[in-house]
C-alpha cells in the first residue's frame, strides 16, 4: 500500500447520519481493527432496540 491510495469507498446505505463500519482481513481471514487503531478507546455498542411488551 501507498499513502494516498484507495482502500475502499463509503456507500449511502443503512445510516440515516454519517458513520462508517470497517473490518480488517490478514491473508483472508477477520482480525480486530483495533490492532490498527492504536490510541482509539474501544466502542461499546448498546441495543438500539427494545423488545415489545409481551
């Protein structure tokens, strides 16, 4: 990789604000971002939902 280079493109899609979800892939297989995103906290990522009252 160069810097400057294209790595991908973000797509109107599911959001109804701007955000962006990325993985990572080593020789084909998932690994954690985070090992590339040193300084960052890690998310926490909370229901956006409630289950309806039975």
């Amino acid at each position: 990789m160069t810097q400057g280079q294209v790595i991908g493109e973000v797509q109107a899609g599911h959001c109804t604000r701007p955000c962006l979800h990325f993985g990572v892939r080593v020789e084909g297989e998932y690994v954690s971002p985070l090992n590339y995103l040193s300084g960052i906290p890690r998310a926490v990522l909370l229901p956006t939902r409630t289950s309806a009252a039975r």
